[in-house]
C-alpha cells in the first residue's frame, strides 16, 4: 500500500542551519545540504511511496508556509528533523501540521535520539514515533506498516507508555541509494569555500577515532567505519553531474574520508579511471593523521580542498578531548604538505577545551596563524546531548545552559555553553572573535586572500565570504 510521506527540514528564523554538525546560524552563513534525509527519501521512493521534500530551513521559508506547503500534500505520516536549540519549535510547528492534516508524526536526528523520554516528555502527544540513530529502514517499515511492536530502532507512544524496540543493526551502506537530489537546488545552499553550486556526497558512514565532543558517532552512525565501495562512489558523483549539471564541485561531507587508506586510494583511483576529475573538482574532510603519501593522489584525482580538523593548538587539548593518534607536530607537518601540493585547506579550531585558559587559548590561535592555510573557523566546544563531553560538562557544572532554548543566542547565533572557574563562556566567546580577527585582518592573509582568486566564480565566492564577515561582526556589535 502506496503512503504518502512529507519529510521535512523546519526554519527556525533566518539562515538557521538545521543539519549541520552545529544547528545555528553559521558564523559563514553557511548552508548544508539534507544529504541524510534525502538518502531516506530515496529509499521510501524506491518502495513506491509518495514523498515530498519540504526545504524550509535553507530557503528561510516561515511556518506559516510550510504548514501550507505540508497541508497541501495531505500526507499520511510527517518526518522532521528536529535539532537540541530548535526542539520546542520543532514540536510547535508538527502540532500546527497535526490539527490541519491529522497525520502521524516522526521526529528523526542526533537530539532525540539521544533525548528519547524528554523529547516524548515536551511534545505531550504531538510525536507519535522516534526513530532513532539510522532511520532508513526504521523509516521503511513505518511506511510499509510493519507491525510497530517488531520496528527495530523505534520509539514510539502507546496510549500514555513510551516503548523502545531494540535498536537496529548498523546499515550496510553499500546497499543505500543516492540521495534523492532532484527534490532540492543546489543554489539553495551557498558556502563562501565551495564552488557555487556544489553537492555533498557522503562516501561511508561511522567514524574510527572517539572524540569526546563529537556528536555523530555517539548519537547516529557509531565507531566502526562503514566505507562505500568505489565504484558505487563514482557511480553517484556521475549521478549528481546528470541530476544538476550545473554544479561545479562535489564536497565528499563524510567525517573522514581519507581515515581508511585503501578507501581513499580506491575512490581516487576510479575518479582517475573515469575521468571525473577532469570534470568536476570535489573537497574533503580530513584529520592531521592523514597518511601524507595519500595527498598527492588526491591531488591528481582533483581534490581541491581539505577541510582539516586541527581543533586545538596544543597537545594537552587534544589528549583532553581524546582526540587520538595526533599531535601539533604532526598538523604543522599536514598543513606544510598541504600548501606544497596546491591543496585549498579550511582549519577547523576551537576553544574550551577542559582545563583551557586565555593563554591557552591564544596558543590555538597563534598556531593558527602559524601555519599556512587559507580559511579557518573557531568555534566554542559544541556540548550535544549524547556526547561524553556533554555528561563530563553537566556533571562537573560546567554547562550554563538551563533548557535547549540556551542552546543559542537570541539571533540563533552559535553560543558558548561551558564556563570554567579559570575561563568564563563570555571569555570563551571574545576569544572566539578575537581569534577571527587576527587570523584574517592580517595583512598577509588579505593579499593571499586577494591574489587566490581565479575567476569570476571565485570573486563571488569571496564576497559572500567578507560579507557574511561584516554582517557577524556587525551584529555582535
């Protein structure tokens, strides 16, 4: 029996970024593609069921609309992808959809997967299921009616009981289709770093390494790496040039993308064979442990960027969140490579590291300035519920928040949620601006900024970028 099934991706204000690994406004004023969901999507369009995309958050469409948008489709069953900060409103807006279609409700994410009972707890009848960590399949067999009792990773309510059926064996992402790309544009998603427009891809799920901080391997896809196999990768790199043959890169979004060496080689290797790399550039995460004789291959197979995980400036961060296998030699040595071989690199830093202190803090951020690289982002430790850090900060109460409203500032700007006795949050947040300013208002970084640009493409780009600049500093004024 044929379902039909919104899925959808809420606003919550202007710019807010829904599905991202910080749910906020992006100091870039960035926006992130529903890769995930539309994986889901497919997989429900694969069975025949009727499926709509609704893309509130990233085109800034208000409640209001989306309700209209839903309310039109009629659907069945409603899935939203709710996050810590937007909770309460994620609720509010499934309650609006229920009294206008009286449909089931869903929620789907790392928040309520990690916040199950209080997530029940709030809706007070509005969230009828919670599929939590990978939803595919649970998502699947709600649609195909399996029995609820024998829905493998659901929570669900049951006149006033909340039951929890067992959890879901980890997927076997070979056999997950491509993202359901022609439900969005990609010129819905800008990001001053990319090449505009672009597409993520996601080349294996899981992650190796246990970061206390670091929410998705906690909460959804877990430590054991689940790599996809090259061709099938290749596959939908062509897939995403036949869908948009507009966009101009490939972002390959997966939390490390060179952690397995014969992943990495293999993909590139095909990329090679295939000649996709002299048709559309792609970008990547990395971590500083990246095997450096992997970068030229890379390279060759048309890597343009690296996002690079650096976090901290020091070693005694880095063992403090347990961010295993690295050392501050060891990502001076990755960024060194890096710029030889003409790599892109966007350094990801933070501050508030347990035990961290103002000089400490500079230490980060003259690290940052000490190495080449040609973007950077500094953030405070985002504390998700699910994560180590998080039980380490309440229960040593370090974490100021009191509710998920103080997940973010008034403007839904990202916000520092851990004050120590030797460093406040306030302290943390100045630390944070202070960093951003030295790093790019260097003369040096100006003209290297100035002289990377290529082409039209890359002037537009950078004048995103230097605006989404001046309107975060504007508005901190």
């Amino acid at each position: 029996m044929i379902m039909k099934i919104a899925i959808v991706n809420p606003s919550f204000g202007n710019d807010f970024v829904r599905v991202a690994r910080w749910a906020a406004k992006s100091r870039g004023r960035v926006q992130r593609h529903p890769d995930y969901l539309l994986i889901a999507a497919q997989v429900l369009r694969n069975a025949n069921h009727e499926v709509i995309f609704v893309e509130a958050a990233a085109r800034n469409i208000s409640p209001e609309e989306t309700l209209k948008i839903t309310a039109d489709f009629n659907p069945e069953l409603v899935v939203i992808h709710a996050t810590t900060p937007s909770i309460y409103n994620d609720i509010e807006q499934a309650q609006a959809i229920k009294d206008k279609t009286n449909c089931k409700i869903a929620f789907v994410g790392q928040h309520v997967t990690a916040e199950v009972n209080d997530t029940f707890d709030i809706a007070k009848g509005t969230v009828d299921y919670i599929l939590r960590r990978e939803y595919d399949y649970t998502l699947l067999d709600l649609a195909n009616k399996v029995d609820t009792n024998k829905i493998l990773g659901l929570s669900w309510a049951n006149n006033q009981d909340i039951v929890h059926n067992s959890e879901r064996p980890a997927i076997d992402v070979n056999l997950l289709p491509f993202p359901a790309w022609e439900l969005i544009k990609p010129e819905w998603y800008p990001d001053a770093g990319k090449k505009y427009p672009f597409l993520t891809l996601l080349s294996g799920r899981g992650c190796n390494n246990a970061c206390t901080f670091c929410r998705d391997p906690q909460t959804m896809y877990g430590y054991k790496l689940r790599m996809r196999d090259a061709n099938q990768v290749c596959d939908e790199m062509e897939y995403d040039l036949k869908t948009h043959p507009q966009i101009r890169e490939i972002m390959f979004e997966t939390d490390t993308f060179a952690a397995s060496r014969e992943h990495a080689t293999s993909v590139c290797n095909e990329i090679i064979r295939r000649g996709l790399n002299k048709k559309i550039s792609w970008s990547c995460n990395a971590r500083i442990n990246t095997d450096l004789e992997l970068l030229p291959l890379m390279k060759k197979a048309g890597c343009r960027m690296l996002m690079v995980g650096f976090e901290f400036g020091y070693d005694e961060a880095l063992k403090a969140v347990k961010k295993g296998g690295v050392s501050i030699e060891m990502a001076r040595k990755f960024a060194f490579r890096a710029q030889e071989l003409g790599f892109i690199v966007h350094g990801c830093f933070m501050i508030g590291a347990p035990g961290e202190t103002k000089e400490t803090a500079q230490k980060t951020i003259d690290f940052a300035k000490s190495i080449p690289m040609d973007t950077i982002q500094i953030t405070g430790i985002a504390v998700y519920p699910g994560t180590e850090m998080y039980y380490w900060a309440k229960q040593n109460n370090y974490l100021i928040a009191k509710n998920w409203r103080d997940w973010l500032t008034l403007e839904r700007e990202q916000k520092t949620l851990l004050s120590y006795p030797q460093l406040s949050n306030s302290e943390i947040d100045k630390l944070i601006d202070q960093g951003l300013r030295e790093f790019y208002l260097r003369p040096k970084q100006m003209f290297k900024m100035l002289f990377s640009i290529r082409s039209f493409g890359d002037l537009l780009r950078k004048l995103y970028g230097f605006k989404a600049f001046l309107n975060y500093f504007t508005k901190k004024k």
